[in-house]
C-alpha cells in the first residue's frame, strides 16, 4: 500500500509544481508515495509542462476555478495512500519530511494531524506564527498598537496552552499530513471557503479527533501566494492589513466556530472603525495644515473592504451553505 497520497491544487503555477516535486523526490526517502494534482481550470499549458517532467502524476481537471477546498477535497476522493498530505504548490522541501510525518503518525496513535515550520521566500523562518486561534482573532482587531490595548485584548482573546510545545490549535494547509480516518471523522474542508481561512476551520474539527503536531525542528519552504499576483501587490498598513477574500473568509470562519456574537462583534468593530479612521486623518490634515480631505485614499480603501464584508453579512450571519468568494 501507498504510504501518503500528496495533493497539490495547481492555478497557472506550473513551474512551481516542477519546482515543488523536483524538491519532494530529492528529498523523500524510505516512503512511498503518489502525486495528485486537482487543477482549477488553469487554461494554460501546466498539465503539459508538469506531466513531461513527472508523467506519473494522477492529474484531475476540476473544470472550473473551484478554490483550495472543493480541489483539496476532489483529490482526497482520489487517494489510495496511508496518509493524506496537503501541499501547496508553492512549497518546497529541504529535509525528508514526509518520512519525518509518516513516523509521527505511525508512532503516535493520539495525533490527528502534523505539520512543520514554515521558511518564507526571504529565507527567514516564521517564529511567530499564528499558531493558535487566540493569535489570529486578535490580528483581527483593529486597535492602537500601545501595549495597554495590545493587554487588554490578549486578556480579551487569550492563547491556548499546551504542555506540549509542539502542540497547535490548527496547522497551514500548505503543509499538512492527517490520516483519511481522521478526515471521516473529522470532516473533509468546509467546501463554502473558495480560498483562505478553510485550514484554520479545519484545524479546529481536527483538533477534536486528536492532538495537532508543528514540529518546530522540520521545516518546509512556502513561497506564499503563488497564485495570487494581486496579494503579493498588495500594499499592508495598520487598518488595510488584509486582503478583502481573506477576510471575507477569515469573518466565515469566526461565525462558523464563535458563533453569532463573535461574528457581528467583529463587523460592528469594522464598521465603526470606518467613521473613526476617516476622523483621524482629518485630523491630521488639519494639524499639519493639509488640504482635510488629502491623503484618503487608505480610508476610502478601507471603507470599500468593509462594504464587501457587508455584502456577505446575510449569509454568513445564517451560515447557509455557499462559495464565498469575492
């Protein structure tokens, strides 16, 4: 038998897949695995370019831009491994981590899921990684960044603590291996999320099956955003620190796990946010002597995020089935 199935979901990044496996078969030793490509109607030549360098890839067209939940999911169908592993196609190794996984798995009955740390594509590993729910929900907030604020939220939105310094409330989908008895269990993603936030709900069914591992000595390089030209563009300030279908998602994900009351919390706090942040920097203007209504175009780009997030409140709200996607 097939010791791990890998699934890559593949939109236009050929050459990263070439890249992602040229890394996995250098490395990978003592398991056998089998590669799955799930590809989201790329309409470009990646089945050509990757199947004459890995012809033995099982490649399924998805036949539409289906997301990382529906895709991941399609490929999971597919599998006949031991073991399942997610794998972005951004992703490259440099250790023989599937071994490192398979043994933790297979030594560990009591573990639903594994994962590694993460290196970015500036060579520096992710230490501060959001790691549990707590750290996530309080980058949400939109708050001063004077230590009295920063307390106050941590007491508001605490970390789980484990004994156990490899243990997480959730692991990155870039990276991840699981059983597929766990996933019967568990549930396979959450097929409403087209991209971002699906592993942190995830995460948290998994987390109920058994412990989460991030193995702080294995590592794996994430390029990030491989398929996403527009997010690696994206411009990061203080209120504008996310990307409008991350948080679209991200808002889902809070009403699917918190509930109602955390949800509509979060919005009211944007929505209030929008006057306040337009104030402000008025405000300025007028200290500096400014035209007031100059320099608004942070503003006006936060308030147009807050429109979107508005625009998938019914739904989200009643947490009905769907595709949230922007």
């Amino acid at each position: 038998m097939i010791d791990v199935s890998i699934i890559i979901v593949n939109y236009k990044t050929p050459q990263l897949i070439n890249n992602c496996l040229q890394s996995v078969y250098t490395y990978t030793k003592g398991v056998t695995f089998e590669v799955i490509i799930v590809d989201n109607n790329s309409q470009d030549q990646s089945r050509e370019m990757v199947c004459a360098h890995f012809p033995d890839v099982n490649w399924i067209d998805m036949g539409y831009n289906a997301g990382f939940s529906r895709a991941n999911n399609l490929g999971m169908d597919h599998a006949k491994g031991r073991y399942l592993m997610l794998l972005n196609s951004d992703t490259l190794m440099v250790e023989n981590l599937l071994a490192r996984f398979v043994n933790v798995l297979d030594q560990q009955a009591d573990v639903a899921a594994v994962g590694a740390m993460q290196i970015n594509r500036d060579g520096q590993v992710h230490y501060d990684i959001f790691d549990t729910f707590g750290k996530i929900r309080r980058y949400f907030y939109i708050i001063p960044q004077h230590p009295f604020f920063q307390k106050l939220l941590y007491k508001f939105v605490p970390d789980t603590v484990y004994a156990d310094p490899n243990q997480v409330d959730w692991l990155s989908g870039a990276c991840i291996m699981t059983r597929p008895s766990t996933v019967a269990k568990a549930g396979k993603l959450d097929e409403s999320f087209f991209m971002y936030g699906e592993d942190v709900e995830w995460g948290y069914r998994l987390g109920k099956q058994g412990r989460l591992l991030m193995l702080r000595d294995a590592f794996v390089v994430h390029l990030e955003f491989g398929s996403s030209e527009e997010y690696r563009q994206h411009l990061v300030t203080h209120i504008n620190r996310f990307k409008t279908q991350a948080q679209v998602s991200n808002l889902l994900w809070i009403r699917k796990q918190y509930g109602i009351g955390a949800y509509l919390f979060l919005i009211l706090h944007y929505m209030l946010m929008v006057p306040v942040v337009f104030i402000w920097k008025i405000t300025v203007n007028l200290r500096n002597r400014d035209s007031l209504l100059s320099g608004l175009d942070n503003q006006k780009e936060f308030a147009s995020q807050v429109g979107v997030f508005l625009r998938f409140l019914p739904e989200t709200l009643l947490n009905r089935k769907g595709f949230y996607k922007v």
